[in-house]
C-alpha cells in the first residue's frame, strides 16, 4: 500500500462544477496535511494545508480531513480553465519532522 | 521577497559526467530540501537539512549522490558519475522552523543524461 495515494485521473469538470479530489493515507498518525498545485512544467505551489478534523474554507477552495477515515479531500468551486493543472496531496507522518510525503497527483482539466 | 532559487535551470549532459545541482533557499529559512520528480516515481525526497545539518538521506542513492549545505544560504547536490536515469527534474524547498510546514519549492532543474 502506498503511504499517500490519490486517484492519478485525469478528471474533467466543466467550467463552473465543482471539482472534488480525493486522497488516502496509511499512517493513522499523520498530523498534517496539504494541498498542493503543479502547472505543467512548473514547481508545486501551495493551495491550503489543514490540521483538524473538519473544512477549511479559502476562497474557492474548501479542504476537508476525516482522521478517523484516513482521508483528505479538496473541493474548487466554480471551477475555472486555469485551475487546470496536477494537484498533489501531501503528508507529514508521525515521526518525520517536516518530511513530506507526496501521492502521486491528480490531474485535474475543466472545460470551457 | 525573492523565493528559492536553483541553477540551472536546464543541464544535458553524458553518462558518467559530474553534474552539480544549485539552491540558495528563502533568506531565514532553516529547512532545505531535495526533490526528484519524475512520470513513474512522482516527488520523491532525496535529503534534507537542518540548520546545514543532515537530518535525512534515506532516500539518495549515497553511491553517486552527495548534498552538502555549507552555509545557511547555499546547498549543492552533485551527481557522479550521472546515469541516463538520473534524468528528472531536481526541486529543492525550504521552510522556517516554528511555521505552518509550508515548503516553498524553486523553479527546478531539468537534468537530462544521455
């Protein structure tokens, strides 16, 4: 079992749905979490990390953790053409300081 | 604010060539860290450091890879003698002890070894 995982897609939404990505993990005692974007070609920028049980909301963004489930979630709403990119779920497990721990991305494309 | 920086931006070399990979991370930032990302294997950690220091290498090739941290503001991580699947693309990220966790990543080095 891979320690992060995410549906590798691609997924497409027309512009305007709401885009959800998934993404498990296998160390139950993770402590953080993050959402991060890649364009084509370019580095990982962030979009929004979460601690606690429960959503975060940042704009269009909404990340979504559930501890005792093992799974963290993004929304984008009202998705746009230039959400377009790999969005890449990251971990910190229990006992790595800082380490990150990347799934393997999930491909996202809204259609105009 | 400038950010991280890596040179170079693009290297080709030949197999069993020296390759140096450059980072000068964010000013204040304590925690740097090398990537490799690649189509089959994803974003894998090679090392990292703190305050220069090693914390973790478990995921360098220790037989061809070295990184080294001589001062707060300059890390390399060389490569030889290169192999053809050396070919990647090298991030380095830094963060600051005391924040959120939140690595901010360079622009990357795409290294091809032919």
């Amino acid at each position: 079992q891979k320690e992060v995982e995410q549906n590798s897609g691609p997924l497409s939404v027309p512009e305007g749905a709401i885009a959800s990505l998934n993404c498990t993990y296998s160390d139950r005692g993770s402590q953080s979490f993050f959402w991060y974007r890649q364009y084509s070609g370019k580095s990982p920028e962030l979009i929004m990390f979460i601690y606690s049980n429960g959503d975060k909301e940042d704009g269009r963004f909404t990340a979504q953790l559930n501890k005792a489930s093992q799974y963290v979630s993004l929304l984008i709403r009202d998705s746009q053409p230039s959400d377009s990119a790999t969005y890449l779920c990251a971990v910190i497990r229990s006992g790595s300081a800082r380490q990150l721990t990347f799934g393997s991305g999930t491909q996202l494309t809204v259609l105009p | 604010d400038a950010g991280v920086i890596q040179s170079p931006r693009h290297e080709v070399t030949e197999m069993g060539q020296e390759v140096t990979l450059r980072c000068k991370p964010i000013s204040g930032h304590d925690y740097l860290f090398w990537y490799r990302q690649t189509m089959m294997q994803g974003l894998e950690l090679l090392v990292y450091f703190n305050n220069k220091a090693v914390m973790d290498d478990s995921g360098m090739p220790k037989d061809r890879f070295s990184a080294k941290m001589p001062n707060a503001s300059f890390s390399t991580l060389k490569i030889q003698p290169s192999e053809p699947r050396d070919s990647a693309v090298y991030f380095c990220a830094s963060t600051e002890e005391g924040a959120t966790d939140t690595q901010y990543f360079g622009p990357g080095t795409r290294l091809t070894v032919l």
